[in-house]
C-alpha cells in the first residue's frame, strides 16, 4: 500500500528529528549548567531545522477524527462499529 509506506517514512522520518533535536537540546543544557549554573533554568533552546513542527498533523486517519466530528456522529445516531 503506498500510503502506509508514505506514513511510515514521515512517522519515521519525524522520530528522527525530534531524537536529533532532544539530544542537541539536553547536551546545551548540560553546557549551560556548568558554565553558568545560576542562569542555566533560564536558557531557552531554539529548534531550527531539529524541528518536526511542520510535520504535525500530516495523517488524517478515521483514528484521529475529532471528537467534534465523532460528537456529531452519535448526535444524528451513526455509529463507528467496523
């Protein structure tokens, strides 16, 4: 099936940039802390390109409807039994 293929390299594709983004993330804080132990709790880290942001919400699956859509389901008596 080519979309699960598709889902399964952006599913993987997004573990991946947000394992590099967390490991560059923590190894910053731990510099910080012992450079500047004081000011370390302050410090925010900027994500750049380590940023999987824009591949949030990418699969529309009937798993991720909205519970809107789902409340209007039951309202009008449909049911999701498949």
């Amino acid at each position: 099936m080519p979309g699960s293929d598709d889902k399964r390299f952006y599913r993987d594709l997004k573990r991946k940039i947000k394992k590099a983004g967390n490991k560059k993330r923590r190894r910053l804080e731990k510099q910080e802390l012992a450079d500047n132990p004081g000011e370390a709790h302050w410090t925010e880290y900027e994500y750049g390109r380590n940023s999987s942001e824009w591949l949030n919400g990418m699969d529309e699956d009937k798993t991720r409807e909205s519970k809107d859509n789902r409340r209007r389901h039951t309202d009008r008596g449909d049911t999701d039994s498949a």
